[in-house]
C-alpha cells in the first residue's frame, strides 16, 4: 500500500505534528508500506527534510507561486497540488494532519484515494473522512466529535492512540524509589519561547535548587541567549540538541514542560510533572489532566508568576512520593502502543500472523483497558467500571494462581486480545475478549480456538462460558466453534469437552 502525509511545521505551528505522522511512518515502513511526506515549501525546515532522508522518506513540496492568494484561495491551490501528487505516486491512503485543511479540501481530495484518514485536537470544525484519530484526553472525549463527521467515519479516541516513537517500548520503565528528587527535566517546545524559558531558568538557578541535578533542552534556536550561559549552579545543565533527549528525561524524578506532545511522553514514563500550556487548544486537556492529577497544572504561559512557580516547584520536590502514585496511573492511560494501534487500524495483519502466548506481569495495564472497554463493560455481568489499582492486584494475584492460566493474542507483536481460563471444581470457566480496533474481522474464534489448544496440554477437562443473551457475537462465536448451550433468563451457558 503506498501511504502519504500531508502535514506542515513551523514556529508557529509546531513540531509535534510533524514528529507524530513521522512515528506513525516508522511503524507503517517496518510493515513494508509505501511512505511519502507532502509539505508546504514554507512551513518545513531544512532539518525536517533530512530527518525525513534519514529514515529514507520520500517528500514532495507545495508552492505557491502567488503568497498573496486569499486563505480560500490557498485551500483551493493546495488541494489541487495535492491531488496531482496523490494521482502522480498513485497513493492509496492519505493522512492528515493539519489545523489548516478544512472540510471542502478533504472532500475535494478524497476523490483521489482509496481511504482518507484525519489526525485532530480541537474537534471544531466538520471533516470528510474515513478514520480520524485523537489522542486528547478530556471530559466526554468519546463524543467530541459526533456532530462534526460523516456518518461512515470510524474514530479512535483517546489517549491510547497517542502516536509516540516506537523506540519508546524498547525503553524499560524506571521504578523511581528514591524519596528524593535528585533530578529534573525540563522542555517546553521546539519553537521559541524565550520569556517561558528565562522565567524557569532565573527560578531552578536558585541556592535552594543546588543539589538537585537539572537538565533544560532548549533547542538550537537559543544558541545565541548569553543569559543562559551564565549558571550559578554547577548541576544546572543547559542542551541545545535533542539527540539525548529520552535518556535525559527517563533519569527525571520530576519534569517541567509544556501541554502539548511531551506531556504524553511524560504519563508514558511515569513522571511527576508540572505543566503550563503554551497554546490555547492545550488548555482544556492541561486543566482535565490536573482534575485527575496525573499532572500539576501551573497555568496558561502568559499569566505565570515567577513567584507562585516557585512555591509549587518546592511543594511538588516536597511530596514527590504522593505524585508518583498517580503519576503510575497515567501509564495505564499512556502505554506507548498508539502508533502500533493505529497502524493495525490502516494496515491489517494477516489471521495466519496471530499468535497467543502466556501473560506476563507487563501485560497489566493491556488488560486493564480491555475490561474496562465501554463494549466489554456492557457485556459484562458486573458493568461497573474497574478501578486500576483494584484491576492490578487482581491481576497480578491472578497471573500467579495456579487455578487460572491467562493468555495473550498478538498481531504481528501488537497484543490485541486476552484468553482466560479459571479452574472450578471439575471445569475451566472461560472468559475473553478483543481489542476494539479488530473486532469485526472474525478473530473471535481464532482466540479461542488457540486458547484450547493451549489450555488441553495443561489441564483437559469440560469448558463452562457464561454469556449474556443480549451478546450474540459471543453467542455465535460459541455456537460456530461447537459449544452446547443451555438457555438460563438472562445467562447463557456454553459447555464444552
């Protein structure tokens, strides 16, 4: 399949959508599917385009030969642009991900492709698409968009489609025990912004701060402030590349940054972190982010007090233990497998590319999420939704009975579903389910069906399911693998030999 991304970077947009699509490219490339970048000339840098040739991206560049077209008339243009380069490199799906493109453009362009996917934040204004993909995580978020999409469009919503760097599931997650904090990270943005930047930098200089090692990534545009050059303290260090970027923010006990896409990096690691947004649409996930405290909101940037920064750096330095227990919850909101979610959503794994092995410890959170699905939920015989650490010690208590044998289904790696089977007296009490983003494709049966296979070796004996009567995709997934069944009110009850 030949992939394009039709996405701009600027001071004033920003780097994060560009980094976002290029970790989304990553994953689709490893799966051998056709990538290409389109870029307006304007809103790309010379340091984005030989990343993109780094990672062996193709590109093509949009130009306006007249910059004094009208912002209708741009839209008109660009689209046109794009089109003739979509049919020129014959592409099959095009994704989106700009602030600019409106609704006209992506029906005019959607004529050209096969699928067109839309990655959004701000949920306000109407789009023309197949797929669209928002990672915010906000009150009502799964709703944010029913008045703004076409009645065919699929949307994955929610912070488990944030699109992080693939790398980052190499890294392990550091267990921060120490009661100290011993380090700080700090990143705000790779555009500039020096007031922001000046302020924590006067703050962190301080005796107070001495011994507590801080590392500031302010970008290459700050090479030439003479002021940062002037530490007082010598932990304080000062970066101008991001090449050390993830070790330096991994070694944190507690970070300082920005609302946009390094708060997501933040939750993934487990980072207590403060955080002001320094763009209007960062403020509604900033605040809903604080009301669960998986962050401590300091403000919007242009209302910051040096002083009252300050007192809360000290106040969260002084209860760093209480914010790393909640901080540990953003990891079941944050798991880092976003870019592969989606990329499973736009390039389908073969059925034959299925496995199923036993769960680990680090499949606690994948299970979470899968029980607490608004669609398993509603299946469920007790609807409630769990909470995590009710969830973990369930979990953990459960992976080491020797009464119950839980496996997990991959998708080329991807953990897509779970399998368990619960010993009771002369019988296993089967239960299972699968990730949103495959259901429909028919696995249902492949999960079980390798379930047990597996679970014959261990411990052959009569299969028991409990399914509700409103449930008929399980029904008839039971019914087509063989199971007998006795009808009980509202409980269905599946027996197997």
């Amino acid at each position: 399949m030949s992939i394009a991304f039709r996405v701009d970077r600027s001071k004033e947009i920003g780097s994060g959508h560009f980094y976002r699509c290029l970790n989304l490219a990553k994953v689709l490339k490893s799966k051998k599917e056709k990538i290409r970048f389109i870029f307006q000339k304007n809103y790309f840098s010379r340091e984005n385009k030989k990343i993109l040739l780094k990672n062996k991206i193709k590109f093509n560049e949009i130009n306006f030969k007249n910059s004094d077209l009208s912002k209708k008339k741009k839209l008109k243009e660009d689209s046109s642009q794009t089109t003739k380069i979509l049919k020129k490199n014959k592409i099959d799906l095009l994704v989106v991900d700009n602030y600019k493109i409106n609704y006209s453009w992506e029906k005019t362009v959607k004529k050209t492709v096969k699928k067109l996917f839309v990655i959004d934040d701000l949920a306000n204004r109407k789009h023309f698409c197949d797929i669209l993909v928002d990672q915010n995580y906000l009150h009502n978020f799964e709703k944010r968009y029913n008045k703004y999409l076409n009645k065919n469009c699929k949307t994955y919503l929610g912070p488990l489609y944030t699109i992080l760097d693939p790398k980052f599931l190499k890294n392990k997650i550091r267990i921060r025990k120490d009661k100290k904090v011993k380090n700080i990270f700090i990143f705000f943005s790779g555009t500039h912004k020096p007031k922001i930047v000046n302020i924590f930098y006067k703050i962190l200089n301080k005796k107070k701060f001495k011994k507590i090692k801080i590392n500031f990534i302010i970008g290459n545009s700050f090479k030439k402030n003479n002021k940062l050059n002037k530490n007082k303290n010598k932990n304080f260090k000062i970066y101008t590349s991001s090449n050390n970027f993830v070790s330096l923010m991994k070694k944190a006990d507690l970070a300082i940054g920005a609302g946009g896409t390094n708060t997501w990096e933040r939750l993934f690691y487990g980072i207590p972190s403060l955080v002001t947004c320094l763009s209007e649409n960062q403020r509604l996930t900033c605040n809903y982010l604080n009301k669960k405290k998986l962050i401590q909101y300091l403000g919007y940037h242009k209302f910051l007090k040096a002083r009252l920064i300050e007192k809360k750096i000290v106040r969260a330095i002084q209860n760093i233990n209480f914010l790393r227990k909640n901080s540990l919850i953003g990891r079941s909101i944050v798991d880092g497998k976003g870019s592969f979610r989606i990329s499973e959503v736009i390039s389908p794994s073969l059925e034959k590319n299925l496995t199923l092995r036993k769960a680990k410890a680090d499949d606690c959170i994948d299970y979470f999420n899968w029980a607490n699905d608004p669609h398993v939920r509603f299946n469920s015989f007790k609807s409630k939704k769990i909470k995590f650490l009710k969830h973990k010690k369930w979990f953990y208590e459960k992976i080491k009975s020797k009464n119950s044998f839980l496996f997990v289904l991959e998708a080329n790696k991807l953990p897509i579903g779970q399998i368990r089977f619960d010993r009771n007296k002369d019988n296993m009490l089967i239960d299972y389910s699968l990730d949103s983003i495959v259901r429909g494709r028919g696995w249902g049966s492949k999960l079980i069906t390798l379930g047990l296979n597996k679970i014959r070796r261990i411990k052959p004996s009569l299969i028991l399911a409990k399914v509700k009567s409103s449930n008929h995709p399980s029904i008839s997934t039971f019914l087509k693998l063989g199971f007998e069944r006795n009808n009980f009110g509202e409980k269905i009850y599946f027996y197997k030999f």
